[in-house]
C-alpha cells in the first residue's frame, strides 16, 4: 500500500498476502485501510494505491468495503480465469488484463492475471498467478514526474509493462518460430509436427491475452471517442500502438505455424509414400527368384532342363539377369 502526492511517495510498501481464513491478518488490514483516506484528505492531490497478491475472499472484500468497489467487478477480479476487459467511464475505471512471462529454461509462457480499480484518489490492483513483484511501479512514480497524473499513472504503469512484457514474449515465439523453419524445410527431414503444435498452444495463450485488448486499443488510438483527459491519451496512445504490434505478430505467427504444419505432414507423408515404393520395389525382385524356386521345388518328374548338367546354372543365371534387370529400372524410376 502507498500514499503520493505530487510524484512523490508519501508512504509506501511492497504488496502482501496473508494465508486464508488468517482472521488477525484481515483485521490488521482493515485497520490500515481504514486510515488511508484520511491521509488522502490531508494531503490534496495525493492518492493510495492497494496492491493485492492471490488475496483470500476476506481481503478483497476488505478493500472492496473501504473504497465501494462495484460487487460484479470484485468478484471478476477474485476469478483468475476472467478474460481481459477494460470499463471506463468519467470517474472509476476497471481492467482486468493477462501477465505473461517467457521461461527461456523450459521454452514456456507462464500467464498471469492483473485487476486495476481506479476511482477518485485510489488505485487497487489484484495480481494472482505471476511471479515478480511491483516495487520498480514504485521506484518509477517516485523518480518520474508521470505520478502527477494521478491513478491513472499507476494504471499506464502497469499496462505500459505487462504490454512490454507481450512485446518480448512475442518476439521470442517469433524466434521460435524461424528456428523450427529452418528444420521442417533443411534437406534432412526430421518429424516437427510435436514441436509446432507446442509453439501454436504457445501462441494461442499469447492471443488469448492480447485480443480482448485489441478493440479496446482502436480506441484509444484514435482521437475521438476517448473517456481518457486529454493529457494522458498519447501515453495510453503508445500502449495501443505495442498492442497492436503484438496481435499482428500474433496472427502472422499462427499463420507461419499452420504453413509449417501442413509442410511437415506433407513430408512425412512423402517419406512415408517413398519408404513404401522402396518395399515393393525390392518385394517386386524377390517376387521372380521366389516364383522360379517355387516352381522348380515341386519336385516333378518331367521338367524342363532337369536332367540337363547345365540347367541350374542356367536357371541361376536366368533368375540374376531378370532381378538385375528389375533393379536397374525401379533406380531409373527413383523407387531405389
């Protein structure tokens, strides 16, 4: 929880958790909450921000009770499962937006969830399912002259960071993306389709993310329309233009990954289809000696060439040239 005025903090801690059902510790909050509009009173144009990690049921509501949060909007803050959305109108404001981070160790997207409530001297965010912690929010609004505006800085902040963190997530899928390129089209085939179905569940998490936010971006680019002072658009200006980025990135990677997928099942398809001409080929050769073996193994009296001194030589000789043959036009065809 902290207290600004004037771009400055006042009084400021990092965010925290209590265990569920920790009677003591939702009770010491109340009591701090209780005094935070107080000491907004005293100092004009200051403003408390409450930020919130995984709290329990008791301490949202807490916060919920202090500042008159809407009952929907708790309650679509205390579900970690809610899609992006952004409300605004002409005095409270309410985002509920994705966090994402790229693990390089495991090649993985982990997803978060942030709630911001903005209303008249306040700012409450609910962070649940990410890691790191808020303190460089602080250290930014107590070095940069962007706290003058108010809550709406903290909610820019925030957004401004989660929508850097989609920049570098998306570059890195991008990466990805070219790496395994490169291996379905190389000269050695290898099998992809597990790796680029894992990229496209990747790039998928990365839309779910960004595409609620998409329209919301169109409106804040543009000049008409917005419930944004006049001073803060181009900043939130400059967050809708990352998005944008983001999604088209998003889309040309799911459109590479799908090429690639239909490429790499085509040749496997083509492999297999050669593997196959490959076998009978060589069961088409063995057909004729087999055949020619079968017939002189029936053990009749009368047979050509069979008591002849030069007939199994003959018939060995006969059974090579044909097989030869056989040979030299399935490797003209390019079946062997």
């Amino acid at each position: 929880m902290g207290v600004f005025n004037d771009g400055a903090i006042v009084d400021g801690t990092t965010e925290s958790v209590h265990p569920e059902g920790d009677a003591s510790a939702v009770a010491t909050l109340r009591r701090h909450l209780a005094e935070l509009p107080a000491q907004v009173e005293r100092k004009p144009g200051s403003f408390v921000w409450v930020a919130l990690f995984h709290p329990n049921k008791n301490e949202l509501a807490a916060v919920a009770d202090v500042f008159d949060l809407p009952k929907l909007q708790v309650e679509d803050a205390g579900n970690p499962a809610q899609r992006p959305k952004v409300e605004i109108n002409t005095r409270n404001a309410f985002v509920v937006f994705k966090l994402l981070e790229y693990v390089e160790a495991s090649n993985d997207i982990e997803t978060g969830q942030m709630s911001v409530f903005v209303g008249p001297g306040y700012v409450v965010s609910v962070r649940d399912g990410s890691s790191g912690h808020l303190r460089w929010v602080l250290d930014r609004l107590a070095t940069n002259a962007s706290a003058s505006h108010g809550p709406l800085s903290v909610l820019h902040a925030l957004l401004d960071r989660a929508v850097d963190e989609y920049v570098e997530v998306a570059d890195a899928v991008s990466g990805e993306v070219a790496v395994i390129e490169e291996s379905v089209f190389a000269p050695t085939r290898t099998d992809d389709t597990t790796v680029i179905y894992e990229l496209k569940r990747e790039n998928l998490e990365i839309r779910r993310a960004i595409t609620p936010l998409v329209q919301v971006a169109h409106q804040l680019a543009g000049e008409r329309g917005s419930r944004l002072p006049e001073h803060l658009r181009p900043y939130f200006r400059d967050i809708s233009d990352h998005v944008l980025r983001v999604a088209d990135t998003v889309e040309a990677n799911d459109s590479l990954l799908l090429t690639m997928l239909m490429a790499s099942t085509a040749r496997l398809d083509l492999q297999q289809n050669e593997d196959m001409r490959m076998i009978s080929a060589w069961v088409a050769i063995a057909v004729v000696p087999t055949m020619i073996a079968g017939i002189y193994g029936m053990n009749f009296d009368d047979m050509p060439e069979l008591d002849q001194a030069w007939g199994y030589p003959a018939i060995l000789l006969f059974m090579l040239t044909i097989c030869t043959f056989m040979y030299a036009k399935f490797r003209k065809s390019g079946w062997l």
